[in-house]
C-alpha cells in the first residue's frame, strides 16, 4: 500500500511529531510512505531511512499565487506517486491538500491536531474549512468534543495520538520541580501558571518551564516583577525533555485550549503527578480526575496554586496519582493507535473504490 502524508513542515511541534510517529510505524510494517511539505527545512524528528520525503515549497511574493501553486504542485505530486490514500496534517495545509487530492481523483484523510476553536486559526480558513471539509473521504479528531463540532462533516472518527516514550535516563530522582513544556504563546497560558506559582508557598520548589517563543520577552519581565528571578526559569527548547519529566514531581498544562496536549500525556507516561486546567476540550478526555490527574477550573488562577500546593504537601497523592498516570503508556500505544488508523484506512479505501 503506498501512502502519502502532507504537512505545511516536519520542524519541531507536536502535529510534527505525530505525524512523524506514524508515518515511521507504517513504514516499519512494510507501506510505501511518502511525506510531502510545503519547506525546505530538514525535519526535526528523525524519520526511518526509506522514507520518501518530498519539498514543494514556492516563494512567490503573492499569498494568493502561493496557494494556486502549492495546490497545483500538490497535485502533481500525487498524481506522480499515485498513492492508494493521502493523509494530511494541520486545518489549512488539509484545505490546499482536500483539493488537490480530489483534483488529482484520490481519496484524502484530514487530520485534525488542534480543537476546533483552536485561536491560532485565521478566521478566513475556518470558513473556508466550513465549506471544504464536507467533500473529505474521512475526517480525524482526537476528541468526542470536536467530533461534535464537525457536525457538517458525514465521515467523522475520533484517534489519539500515539505516545512514544523513551528510556534514556534511569535512576533518576524526583526534586522540588514543577514542571512545563510547550511553545511560549498566550494560548499555553504560561502567565497564569507564573502567577499561580507566585501564591505558592514554595519552600524549596522551583517552577521549571521547556520551550520557546513569542512571549519570551513578556514572560521575563512578569517573573521580575513577581521576583520570581531565582524559582521560575524559562528553559528554551530542550533537546531531552525525558530529563525533566522524571526529574519533575509535579507537571501542570495551564493551556486556554488544547487540541490533544502531548505533553500531558508524556508527563503522566513518565509518571509526574498532574494538573491541568479543564480548558476545551482534551484534558478531560485524557484526565480522571483524582484517579490519574487534577483538573481545575480554566484560567482560575487561585485554583491552580491551591491545587499545586496540595500536592507539593501530599507527597502520598503524588505517589497514587503516579502510579495510575503511568497506564496511559498503555492505552496510548504506537500499536493500540496504529490499529485504528488501519482499520480508517482500509474503509476509506473500501468505500472510494
């Protein structure tokens, strides 16, 4: 079976690695795969050798001759590598690779990787996402709340994200730590985690946050202005976040919203204690709360520190929520998720034939 995957990029981000994990595993069972983008940069994550990574990018000054032409050499790919499906990553690259597929007479499944209101989407693409994603073969979500949402989608599934999780550090303890992990924008909600940390009673913790961005800046001066300057430290991009998730006894998604935060499943893999804003719509699909992890009001600033110190004293709670954290390892599986993709794949194929 040969497969084609499309994304704007394969530089660092959690859509990037997804897509990454699975084009690898399909690969490894013996599928032609090839992963199309719209950059010249070299992936970020390493992909397996005998895949087949191909660049269209184009640099025309005019946004909308860009498109024209992205679709267009979209296209050509695709007729050129007739694949049996196409899959594509990410709300407008699924737009430019919905019509190019259908131009080119294959079948496409677009995949979503953040929720539907997701902010960073300009409200442009999400009309013309309205009126395009109905013609899709399949359309995949990683919540029942956002398979909701697409309601004006016929062909709609709800998949995971696989969790890879390695084992290059051992015997390492926990310490005081609380910690974060993702881009530095408004949507992480970074700024409220800091001042959550601010009415902590801290005794020897420190918040430690992985990650870099446009708020950096911002970032800085409100830890120096809540002197924060000696427990609060912005990390950048960390090569081996592994180190921090066993190093961390506390890990906290202070997101505004979330599409299916890896992140929070890494921590509860490597078994930190977790919290997570119940913001729309993944964590409390990911999250029982007070069995495996705590869920607290979104953007409650006072919750959040009430809920961090309840756990920097109960060690014991840490400990149980750890333990039962840790079995989405399991549930997660490259192999329990691959499964499913299967299973899409061959219907989609089915029904278009």
């Amino acid at each position: 079976m040969k497969i084609v995957f499309i994304i704007s990029s394969l530089d660092i981000g959690g859509a990037e690695k997804i897509l990454t994990t699975l084009a690898n595993h399909f690969d490894n069972i013996g599928y032609s795969v090839t992963i199309i983008i719209a950059s010249k940069n070299k992936p970020y994550f390493t992909l397996n050798k005998t895949i087949n990574l191909v660049s269209i990018s184009v640099n025309s000054s005019n946004r909308v001759n860009n498109i024209r032409l992205l679709i267009g050499n979209l296209k050509k790919e695709i007729l050129l590598i007739d694949p049996d499906i196409v899959i594509s990553f990410m709300s407008e690259m699924n737009i430019l690779a919905l019509i190019a597929s259908k131009l080119a007479g294959k079948p496409i499944i677009v995949s979503e990787r953040s929720a539907f209101d997701f902010l960073d989407i300009k409200p442009i693409w999400k009309k013309i996402r309205r009126v395009t994603y109905p013609f899709v073969d399949a359309l995949v979500v990683l919540t029942n709340a956002d398979k909701e949402r697409y309601h004006f989608v016929k062909n709609r599934y709800k998949i995971e994200n696989p969790l890879i999780l390695k084992n290059n550090h051992k015997d390492i303890k926990r310490e005081k730590i609380i910690l974060a992990v993702g881009r530095l924008n408004l949507v992480k909600g970074f700024d409220l985690l800091i001042e959550a940390f601010s009415k902590f009673n801290r005794d020897g913790w420190r918040l430690l946050i992985a990650g870099e961005g446009e708020e950096r800046e911002r970032l800085e001066l409100l830890i120096k202005s809540l002197n924060l300057l000696d427990r609060v430290e912005l990390l950048g991009v960390v090569s081996d976040v592994e180190y921090y998730y066993k190093r961390a006894s506390i890990f906290v998604l202070s997101s505004i919203t979330e599409g299916f935060p890896g992140v929070l499943c890494e921590a509860m893999g490597y078994g930190c204690a977790v919290i997570s804003f119940d913001c729309p719509s993944a964590p409390r699909e990911i999250i029982t709360h007070n069995r495996d992890g705590l869920l607290v009001k979104a953007e409650d600033i006072d919750k959040l520190a009430k809920q961090m110190q309840y756990l920097a004293d109960n060690p014991k709670i840490r400990k149980e929520l750890s333990i039962e954290a840790k079995k989405i390892a399991h549930r997660l599986s490259i192999d329990k998720i691959g499964v499913k993709w299967f299973k899409l794949i061959d219907s989609v194929i089915r029904r278009y034939r």
